[in-house]
C-alpha cells in the first residue's frame, strides 16, 4: 500500500482507492473509525477550499448590510441541514444580528429587506425550497447554501453559494466486485460531507464578521445564555 490514507489518489468523491485497503490493513472498529475520519477530513478540507471567495464576500455583504439595517434573518434547512442552520443562527446571534429559525412559533412576519438563509445539499427538499420562494415572495432576499447551483433552491435564491458534497456514489453494490475494480462504499453516507462542509464554511464566515464588526469573544460570551 502506498500511503495508508484514504483520499490520497482516486476518485475525490469516494475518498480514494486505499480506504478498502486502510480497513483491512487495521480490522476491527478501530480500523474503520481511522479510515471514516480521514475520508471526511479529506474530503471536507476539498470541499470548503473550493468555496467561491466571490461568493464569500457577497455573503458577508448581505449579512452586514442586513445587521446595518435592523432587518431580521431566518435561517432554514431540513434534518441535519437543520442543526447546521440552527448552529449558525446562534453564532449570528452571539454577533448581535436579529435571527431567527424558521419553523419556530416566535417567528415574525418575514418582510421585505429580511433575510432568509437556506440550506440544502440536494436543493430540493420542499419545505425549504417553499420558504425560500416564500420569503422571495415578500420581498425578502435569499442566500441559498447547497451543492446543486442548478436546483430549484439555488434558482429561487438572490445569492448562492456552492458547497460540494460527495460527486458521485458506489455504483458497484457487490463488496468483492467493489475491491476488484478500487471501488468503495463512502464511509461519510448520505450528506455526510455538505453538512460538515457547510458547517465548518459558515463558521468561518462568522470569524469574518467578527473581524469586520469589530466583535470579541468577550461580546460573544456577554450574549450568550446564561440558563443552562
């Protein structure tokens, strides 16, 4: 074996042709709990480096300029793209912005000049595509995180930014056959890689908003709940 680490060579998507190797080479949980980690590693620092930096800076643009004028922010997102969405609007909050989940029984009429943030690997889950063209519908603007820039999502959206998930899945279901030809089944399923992505991409914008809005972890910490 050459390197002993998934996504070292081979298809970027499927982390690589050594993962099968790397599992067999160490058996047991461990070896495969070594393997995952280095294929999501991989394949999530590919993914936040090919972020557009164009895209980036209109993201900001449109955070600060929302926060400038007092307008709200709704994020929204379905499943684990929901906990992302969740995790960002509490960093946005702990920046002072005035946000909001949306689904929750608190939520204000979305009016023209808010903000809607919308995440979806696949673009097209309905409930987050209809909030999207919802808000649209208001007046509101929409940024769409997804890695489809050609999904309803991202076509309802005022700015999209591209964050890729896995390209393409195992089409060889036989495990032996999979081996043979240097295939193997992704050990980040699903959405895996746009969730830890997108997650790891937002928070770092949130590191760029504090830096232009002059925001410490001292302000952080002051908003930050003291219930717990």
């Amino acid at each position: 074996m050459a390197s002993g680490k998934p996504g070292e060579g081979g298809d970027p998507a499927s982390g690589g042709g050594e993962a099968p190797q790397a599992v067999e080479k160490e058996p047991g949980e461990l070896g495969v709990y070594r393997a995952a980690y280095e294929e999501i590693l991989s394949q999530v620092r590919r993914s936040v480096s090919e972020v557009d930096p164009g895209e980036l800076e209109k993201v900001i643009d449109l955070l600060i300029m929302t926060k400038a004028k007092d307008r709200k922010v709704v994020v929204t997102g379905a499943g684990r793209s929901g906990l992302v969405a969740r995790a960002f609007a509490m960093r946005l909050m702990h920046l002072g912005f005035n946000v909001y989940v949306f689904g929750e029984t608190i939520v204000p009429a979305v009016q023209r000049g808010d903000l809607m943030v919308a995440i979806s690997g696949s673009g097209a889950t309905k409930l987050v595509v209809t909030a999207a063209q919802i808000a649209k519908e208001q007046g509101a603007k929409v940024l769409a995180v997804t890695s489809r820039t050609d999904s309803p999502l991202a076509k309802a959206a005022d700015q999209v930014v591209a964050v890729r998930g896995r390209t393409r899945e195992a089409q060889e279901k036989d495990y032996f056959s999979r081996q043979i030809i240097g295939e193997h089944e992704s050990l980040a399923p699903l959405g895996t890689v746009f969730e830890t992505s997108c997650s790891v991409f937002l928070d770092s914008a949130i590191a760029v908003l504090m830096n232009l809005l002059e925001e410490t972890e001292t302000d952080i910490r002051n908003r930050h709940s003291t219930i717990e």
